[in-house]
C-alpha cells in the first residue's frame, strides 16, 4: 500500500496538537477520522466520530464503527488529553483520577483496541502525545505529569509487542504549545493580574530558550514523519520538541 491508502485515527482531533496533526495527515493523502466526545467533523476531507477514552464502550463502538467504514486502521494518534493544576496538599482524588482516565488510561484503551486490527495487517503506526513534564515534571501538577510520564512507559511496552508485526509505538514530548487550551490559560492571567495579552505571552515564550513558543504545526511536522511508511525502523522512541527548555 502506499500513503494515500492508510487509514488514521487521531483522538482529541478537533483541537490543539491533535486538529494540527490531523489536518497534516489529511494534507499528505491518509483518510482521516477524528474521535472526540464533541464527535464534530473538522471538514469535509475529515471525518469525526462521537468518542469518550474513559468509556471502553465508547472506545469499542468507535472502533468497530471505522473498521466497518474503511476497511482498516493504519494509524493511531493518542491526542486527546485534560490539563489541571492543583497543590499536592490541594489535589483531590477526583481530579487525580480524571486526569490518568484520560491521559494515559484512555490512551491504552485506544491502543487496546487497534493494536489486534495492526496485528492482523502486519502494519500499524501509534504515536502517544506526551509532555516535557513527563521527563522534567512541574510543580503543582502531580496527575497530569504522572499520566504523561506513564504514556512513555506505554509506548515501550507497546513497541516490544508490536515490533514483529510491522507496528512502531513513538511518543513527542512538547513544552508549551501555542494551542487553544495555552491561550486560555493566557486569558486567565490577564483578567487575573490585568497586564496585558502581549507581556503574559512573551512570559510563556520566555521559559524557552529560544524566546518563542511552540506551534501546532511544527508537532504535527514531526508526527506526519513518525506516522509515515519510512519510519519503519523508529519505535519505542520519545522526541521532545521543547525549544531548549527544560523546566
């Protein structure tokens, strides 16, 4: 088979890292279909599928829903993730629980599912959105820097099993990326601090050292690669593409 024939699942798909990669998949001739809970589609060369990780149910009909519809699933992108800050001595078990059902349960519910379809073709590309936080961690963030640092343990597993049946498991790892849910995060600071848009996000891109933060785009460059035919030999890897930060 050649690119244009593959099949892409890409959760979290209708935002953020996951839109971006989505949309370059979509450009470079896969068959794309997103799974969110919004269940949107992003346009009209890219289909989208109501999806909920934490519900093995949902992971299941969505799945059974795209192998119906084209025949195969070539590649899977675990995009879809939560981010929320709390204090250890503040963090409730709620959103501990919240937080890992998403980023790295629901992350190996994906790959459950898909993993047996890859097996039987001889040919799979999964690819785990994790974080810098996984390798550095950040204070006040306990659940999503242990969901993220759990995805890379995933990933590794995953890589051993599927090695002998054409299937590579690789991770990206980003620091701030200039998504909807950062420029959120950047509206809050304002109406909280009141200075002005300009000076709170020259302050996020001052915690890279190369002064600017991380586009969509330039994730999605990368994930277009190790999701492609030639990075038959990349697996169990982990790229962080982190401006030359380090937390």
């Amino acid at each position: 088979m050649d690119g244009t024939s593959r099949v892409a699942v890409v959760t979290g798909g209708l935002s953020g890292i996951g839109r971006a990669i989505a949309e370059r998949l979509s450009a470079g001739g896969m068959r794309v279909i997103t799974g969110s809970r919004r269940g949107g589609c992003l346009s009209a060369d890219i289909a989208g599928h109501a999806l909920d990780v934490t519900a093995p149910e949902s992971v299941a009909a969505f799945t059974e829903s795209v192998l119906r519809d084209y025949g195969r699933i070539d590649v899977l992108v675990n995009a879809a993730g939560i981010y929320e800050e709390a204090a250890l001595k503040d963090h409730s078990e709620a959103l501990w629980t919240r937080t890992l059902d998403v980023n790295l349960s629901g992350s190996f519910r994906m790959i459950r599912a898909v993993f047996p379809i890859m097996q039987t073709q001889g040919y799979g590309r999964i690819l785990n959105i994790a974080s810098v936080a996984a390798h550095q961690g950040m204070a006040g963030n306990a659940a999503y820097c242990a969901s993220k640092a759990g995805l890379l343990g995933l990933g590794r597993c995953t890589a051993l099993e599927g090695a002998a049946h054409g299937i590579t498991c690789n991770s990206l790892s980003p620091t701030w990326v200039e998504t909807e849910m950062l420029q959120g995060f950047m509206a809050a600071d304002v109406a909280r601090t009141g200075r002005s848009a300009a000076e709170v996000r020259a302050d996020y891109a001052a915690t890279n050292p190369q002064g600017a933060l991380v586009q969509p785009g330039e994730v999605a460059a990368l994930a277009a690669f190790l999701t492609s035919e030639e990075a038959r030999a990349i697996t169990m890897a982990d790229y962080q593409i982190n401006a030359g930060a380090l937390w």
